[in-house]
C-alpha cells in the first residue's frame, strides 16, 4: 500500500536512490511511485514539471552537498594534501565507499532537458576548477594542475563504475587513499 505522507527530505533521499540506480532514462514514473510510495497525482503535486522537476530536484540537493562538502573545505585555509584528504572522506561518505553510483553521471544519461545537462556540466566543472587551484596552491603548474584535477575525477567515475560492475570496492577505496598523492605530483 502506498505511503500517503513523505517528508522533503525522505522524498529526495528515494528519489535520488531511483535516479542513482535507473538513471534518468530508466527512471519511469511507475518506478518512481513505487520507490516512493507516492501516487502519480502525489508526485505531480510535488513536482508539476514530473520527473524534470524531480531529477532537478535531486541535482539541486546534490549540488549544496557537493558545494558545502567538497568544494567549500578545498577553498578553506590548511594544508593542500589534508584538503584533498578531507574531500576524499567526504566522497567516501556520499558514494557509500563506491556503493552508491555518481549522481552527476546517472543523470547525464537520457535527459533532453538542457537544464539538467547544463547542471550536471556545472556541477563538474566547479569541481575541476576548484581542485585544481588547491593543486595549483601545491607547486603545480597551471597546466598540470588541471590535468590532475580532471584525471582525479576520472578516476573517481571510473573507480566507481568499476566498483557498481564488479561489486569490488577496493579500487574505489584505494583511489581515495592515494588522491593527494596523485593529484600534487608535480611530474604529469
């Protein structure tokens, strides 16, 4: 029996796990509901826009987590290899150490929605650009800086499809370890 109240919270907490595990293609609004326990006229209700307004939702949410958690602290004062330390226990965190698949990437898949495109593009490049000044801040070259930064999330993805495919957390969790090494190499 479908459940008739969800709190904001909760809801996005569903909605992200439907579009973590389907995508935003394979996310249908009969999956949605039953994840839910909402009805459609629930859901619509909520989100007018229909699974748009949700994948927005979701991203938007993600978004401050990603801002508030990863990307403020590498802006912080301290030490570039403990930043990037704390950014690495942080995804650790949100990727349930490699369980959970990368929002950001589920949701690239399938939407025509230029909005969602246009966050997910966001999302990413403040990420690239905000690691690699903390790289930069290490000695790097400008160059090789963001290099680094685009190759250490690379390899975050790629640890992290590699984890959802072959259900192996080990590389995940071995790329977290060694990102601050990684990235502050001055030789590319």
């Amino acid at each position: 029996m479908p459940i008739t109240k969800v709190n904001e919270n909760e809801l996005l907490d569903r909605l992200t796990d439907v579009f973590r595990t389907y995508g935003y293609e394979g996310a249908s609004l009969s999956k949605i509901s039953e994840v839910t326990g909402l009805q459609r006229a629930s859901l619509y209700h909520r989100f007018p826009g229909g699974k748009e307004d949700m994948a927005k939702a979701v991203l938007e949410r993600a978004g401050q987590w990603l801002t508030g958690q990863v990307l403020a602290p590498l802006s912080e004062p301290g030490k570039p290899a403990d930043r990037i330390r704390h950014m690495a226990k942080e995804l650790h965190s949100f990727y349930a150490g490699g369980k959970h698949c990368c929002l950001l990437d589920s949701l690239s898949f399938g939407s025509d929605d230029s909005d969602i495109r246009q966050h997910v593009q966001q999302g990413m490049s403040e990420w690239v650009d905000k690691l690699a000044k903390v790289v930069r801040e290490a000695g790097v070259s400008s160059k090789n800086a963001r290099q680094h930064a685009q190759d250490a999330i690379s390899h975050i993805q790629g640890t992290l499809v590699v984890a959802r495919v072959m259900k192996d957390y080990g590389p995940f969790e071995r790329m977290l370890s060694e990102l601050p090494t990684t990235l502050l190499r001055k030789k590319s």
